[in-house]
C-alpha cells in the first residue's frame, strides 16, 4: 500500500468531507464505495479463506444463498497439518487466480485465531492451537495471494476463540497470553507478508470492543508491527462508528444505510472528531481502490483442472495416518474392500458458515474407486444427519464387510455439529457412526476408518479401528487424495496441528469456556494446546505434532550455530524404509532454568523435508531472538531471558528425536512471585479467580 500513499493523498485533498466519510462504508453487501468524479471505482471484497465464495444474486455472510462455482480446498484445520509453507502459498495462487476471474479485489481470509478450546464451531477455519505454526502458514497463504495482484483480509482481530454470544462477549486475557499466544500469528503474517487489510472481530477484548479498541487496532497493529493497510469490521461488527474511526477502524461494513456516513460527517462538523483522523482513513481506503485497479485482469480464466488436481495434492499432504497397526495400509487394489458410512458417497469435505463453496466438482470416494476400477461394494451403513443407530444398515453393512478383504469406514462430524455461529458442547461422534464402526470391525480384523471433521474428537472406539486416517475438511477432491493414500500412491506426511485429548474435561479451557453471559476469562493463560499438556505431564490421545508415514525416518547430528542474535539449527533426517516420503520435522525450545513461569517446551521453527527410499539431507532454520523470548507486561516489551536453552528437533512435541544445548545472552529477569497453580499446572487445570 505504501507506493499508492501519495496519489492517494492527492486525490484525497481534492474530496469533499462527505465523499472522504462515504470511503469509510460500504455501498452494499459485498462492495466498497467510489468516487466517481475522480476515476475511483468501487471494488468487491468476498469471502473465502479456503476458496471464493462470490454471491452474485441475494447475499448473506452465512453461507445460506448460492455463490458462483469455484475450487473448494481443504480447510485450515487440514491444511495446516501439512506443515508446509510452499504448499499454502501455492493454494494462495490458485485462489488469487480465481479473484482475478471474478473481478474480485480482496478475499477475506485467512483466519488465524488460535485453537483455545477443541469446541470452538469454526475451528476448521483456523489453523492451529499453535502461533508460530499459524503465522508462518498464514504468511505464505497470505503471500500467494497477493503475488496475484488480489488483497487479503486477515481475520478475526482479535481473540475470536468461540463463537458463543461472539457480537458481545468480552474475552479478559492476561498480557502475556494475549501476545504470546492470541497476537503472535497475527503479528507474524503482518510483518511477512503484508496484508492488503485487516478484519476486527466483534467480540470486546479486555473491556473495549475490537472495532474501536485502540490498543489493537493503532498502538500494536500499526505502531509496533507496522501496518499500512486498512482496518475493516467483521459484517455488523461497528459498535460507535466515530469511536471506532477515532480508534483506527478505516471501513465499516457492510452498507447498512446513511447513518454510518451522517454520524463521521456530524461528528467533523461539531469538532468531536478531528478532519485530519478522516484524511488518514481516507487514504488508505483511496491507497486500497488504487492497489486494486491496477491489479485488474479483464478477460482473464484460471484452469480448474489444474486447481483440483492441487487440492487434491493438498488433501493428500494434510492428511494425517493416526494409526496403522500390522501395516494394515497401504490396502492391496486387486482385493475387494467395503466402503462403508454415507461419507463415503456423500463426503463432509468442508465446513458451514461464510465460507461454504459452491465447489465445480466433488470426488467421492465411491466414484473415484469405479473410475479406477477398484472392487468394492458400498452400504451406507447410518442416516445422514442421524444419531440414533440403524439395525437394518447396520446389518447390511456388516454383510458387506464380511466378503471383503478389508472395511473401509468413513464416519465424522456431521454439518450440524460444528459451524460458524454456535459451538460444540461435546467432542463425541454420532452413536450412529460409533455402532456402525463397532459392528464391522468385529467381522472384519482390517477395519480402517477414514475419519471426516474440523476438529479434534474423543475417540473410546479407537480399538476397534486397525487403521485411522484423520482427513479433516478435505476439500472438493479429498476423496481421490484419500483412495490415493487407502493404495499406497500417495503417502501421509500430516501431522497434527492440535492435540487430541483423551476427553473433553482434560482441556486447559475446559472450566472456562465459553464463559458467562458478558466475560470469558482465559485463566489458563499461556498452557493453551501442547503447551498445557506437555507441562502437566498430561496423557493425551494423539499429542501435537503427531502423524504416522508409510515409511520410517532417523534423525541424527543436530547441530547449532550463532550469529547476530539469531540461531540457527541443522539436522540430518534420512529415510529408512523402502518408500518415498516427508517428515515435518519440528524444533522446539525449552528453557533450563528460568525465573518466569513458561511451557515446557513452544514450537519455534519447523520444516518439511522430502526423501526417497534410503535417501538422507539436512534440513536447517534460523531461529530469531523471539525464539528464546517472553512477553513483561510490566515492561510492556518482550524479554530474552538469559541463559541455557535446550533446542530441540522433533517428530512432535512428546516425540523429541535430538537435542543440543544453546546459551543465550539476554536480561535477567526479576524475581516476580507466581502463583502455583501456574508455576507447577495440575491436571486436570484449576485456577482460581485470585490467582488470575
């Protein structure tokens, strides 16, 4: 934005106040306002962040009336299990494509609110319990695209961890959580890749709504973290309109009539509000219209062939193998095997809200096997949308389960347990899909079960599956990624983005979440996710980072250096088994004796690695001076504290494979008292209000 700063403010001198106030709001559901007079068109923001949803016809931003075709990719929560910047740059591409075909100028998305609570209904827009894995995924969503010429809006600013009583609820967060945690995925994708704009949540944040909470949206996004763009509302979220100017917010959205404009334009003219606080908005919404203009392709197609074969490549490499016990995968495409579960004709492969795609096409995995010519037989096995267990289906799949090699079961969560607007209040799956699983495995020893949702579940029937792959939202062609990965043409190289507990109570936020009727406190502060877990020694079901392969990797002569303030890391991996294969190899830091009370060990680099059978590299990352720091709300700055650290490379974050000890300059922090409840976390977590 910074290279349109002066045209804009040229033209911006030459505006009326009446024409600067009509910039700051939109002129419909799904477009800005122009001038005219002074060769400024309007332009169109739309939803995505995992394809375009474009309505041409009625609007909403609840994803109920219908948008124009477009590539549905997988989700964030699948996505990110990737653990691959270059793969989510690339998907960025492919959708800048499509806003370039549709004449749109920004896409809203992607969602980087961190995982707090497994509950959360929109989980399967965001990417992670953790901050560095969500800004540098981000980041390179971010980067892609906008290489295309097409805006983003990063979302939701901030602390939108639930969607319960989401318009009102005050999120109460400690200083440190609040950066260490909540902002950290933010501040990265701002400060790398360089958002065309921001979106504020409609939540409050420590007493004062996003939309006109100036801390966030001047003193750190903009101040501290350098932000040029401009600061638009989530659809409704202005509570003041001149407080929120006042505060930092450019755009309200969307056109809800004249009193948006009328209440700038009063509050000028009475001197309430300062012209020049207008002038400043003005330009960035003008900077914003100037980008996008020139950006412009008229005339131009993407190829969606192509785009669904790359989500299919990124289901594919999302995808994560939670078990496979006996090598029961990759299955024998001669055998005769049973798909079994309504998913598997009619697959869950994304998520409800604003960011429902109208996909071109949608592979099932019943389909993909004929056109492959892949023997099996199919039974639905349970009802659509059904809890209650079906004899008879359930019969009939048992049946069909019996004359097959193996029983593929594709269960999950249905569309009505998690969406934009309400949230979970358990993490089960339908006794349906349970009573089908149990039944077919005690037929059939090679049950494998293909496992569909945005979010982590419980999973007391875990013994009855010999195989599991967690597909997560996987997209329009996520049903020919996963034949890919059931035979053996492709191999999984996810890994888990979140931890799984072994039960809902187990989670950090549990006794807090999602609040009262005004507040929710976040009084487990920084043991969010891992960081929880790994503290109190805690035993999950699946652990952060966690994700099996076909093949097998070794790890070995981790080595460090030091320059500049900056460390950085080398390992070599090598592939062991007989196939070809990636590994997502972690680097965790863990400090040796520190004064303040911090996680066990926080995930600060990561990269992915890919190797034939036998083959072996070295794979290195830099590690920044914020690798070994924290947040002093007392100083108000971040702290490196100095001292020993233990850097280690990882295969997750209870699976450390390698480690070496790094010394660290830096300040020594005060002696500060801490309460023990989170000096020393328990399990299950209880902090009171006092400690707080």
């Amino acid at each position: 934005m910074k290279q349109y700063e002066k045209k804009a403010k040229e033209l911006a001198a030459q505006m009326t106040v009446e024409e600067k106030a009509g910039l700051c709001s939109g002129s419909d559901f799904w477009h800005t306002k122009g001038v005219e007079r002074l060769g400024l068109s309007r332009i169109m923001v739309t939803d995505g962040p995992h394809g375009l949803r474009k309505q041409e016809g009625s609007s909403d931003h609840l994803g109920i009336n219908r948008s124009v075709p477009a590539t549905c990719f997988p989700t964030a929560a699948a996505t990110a299990c990737s653990f691959d910047p270059a793969l989510l740059r690339e998907i960025g591409e492919a959708l800048g494509e499509e806003c370039l075909q549709e004449d749109v100028a920004v896409i809203l998305g992607p969602g980087v609110n961190i995982k707090r609570s497994p509950l959360c209904g929109r989980n399967f827009e965001y990417f992670s319990e953790d901050p560095c894995l969500t800004g540098q995924m981000a980041a390179a969503l971010i980067e892609g695209i906008q290489s295309k010429g097409i805006g983003t809006s990063l979302k939701h600013y901030a602390v939108n961890n639930q969607e319960t009583r989401r318009m009102v609820i005050d999120a109460v967060v400690d200083q440190r959580a609040l950066r260490e945690i909540y902002l950290a995925g933010f501040e990265t994708a701002v400060k790398q890749a360089r958002p065309w704009t921001v979106m504020c949540s409609y939540n409050q944040v420590n007493g004062e709504f996003a939309s006109q909470n100036k801390t966030l949206l001047t003193d750190i996004l903009r101040t501290e973290w350098g932000f040029k763009g401009s600061v638009m509302t989530d659809w409704g979220a202005t509570v003041d309109r001149v407080q929120g100017l006042a505060a930092g917010l450019d755009l309200d959205m969307p056109y809800t009539g004249p009193a948006s404009d009328e209440a700038i334009i009063a509050a000028v003219a009475e001197g309430r509000l300062r012209e020049s606080v207008l002038d400043t908005a003005a330009v960035r919404i003008i900077s914003l219209l100037l980008a996008a203009k020139d950006s412009r392709k008229p005339g131009y197609t993407y190829d969606g062939d192509a785009h669904h074969e790359l989500a299919r490549k990124a289901a594919a490499q999302s995808a994560v193998l939670l078990k496979n016990d006996g090598a029961v995968l990759p299955l024998d495409k001669t055998k005769k095997i049973a798909v079994l579960g309504v998913f598997g004709k009619t697959p869950r492969y994304q998520g409800t809200g604003s960011s429902r795609i109208n996909p071109r096409q949608v592979d099932n995995l019943c389909g993909i096997l004929e056109a492959r010519g892949i023997p099996f037989t199919y039974a639905p096995g349970y009802i659509s949308e059904d809890d209650r267990p079906d004899p008879g289906l359930i019969e009939a799949a048992v049946s069909a389960a019996r004359e097959a090699e193996a029983a593929v079961v594709c269960i999950g969560l249905p569309e009505s347990y998690e969406s934009e607007g309400f949230d979970r209040d358990h993490l089960r799956l339908p006794e349906s899909h349970i009573a089908l699983l149990e039944a077919v495995s005690r037929v059939n020893p090679n049950t494998v079960v293909l496992l569909s949702g945005g979010s982590a579940v419980e999973m007391p029937w875990l013994a009855h599956a010999k195989a599991l792959l967690m597909l997560y939202l996987a997209g329009e062609a996520g049903a020919a990624a996963s034949a890919d990965l059931l035979f053996g043409d492709a191999n999984p190289c996810g890994k888990l983005a979140e931890t799984f507990p072994r039960k809902l109570e187990d989670n950090p936020s549990f006794r807090n979440f999602p609040g009262g009727e005004k507040t929710v406190e976040y009084r487990e502060s920084i043991y969010v996710g891992y960081r929880y877990y790994d503290a109190a020694e805690a035993d999950v079901l699946f652990p952060f980072g966690y994700g099996l392969s076909y093949t097998a990797f070794e790890y070995g002569d981790l080595t460090v250096s030091q320059a500049g303030g900056s460390v950085t890391a080398s390992v070599r991996v090598k592939n062991t088994g007989t196939r070809a294969g990636a590994e997502a190899v972690q680097f965790y830091v863990s400090p040796k004796n520190t004064k303040v009370f911090r996680p066990v060990r926080e995930l600060r680099a990561f990269g992915k690695v890919y190797l034939q059978a036998g083959e072996e590299k070295n794979l290195s990352v830099t590690l920044g001076p914020r690798a070994f720091a924290y947040y002093n709300p007392q100083k108000g700055e971040w702290i490196t504290e100095a001292g020993e650290y233990i850097l280690a490379a990882a295969a997750s974050s209870r699976d450390i494979r390698c480690t070496a000890p790094v010394s660290i300059d830096g300040a020594v922090p005060p002696d500060i008292p801490v309460p023990d409840e989170y000096s020393h976390p328990g399990f299950p977590l209880e902090i009171s209000r006092e400690a707080f």
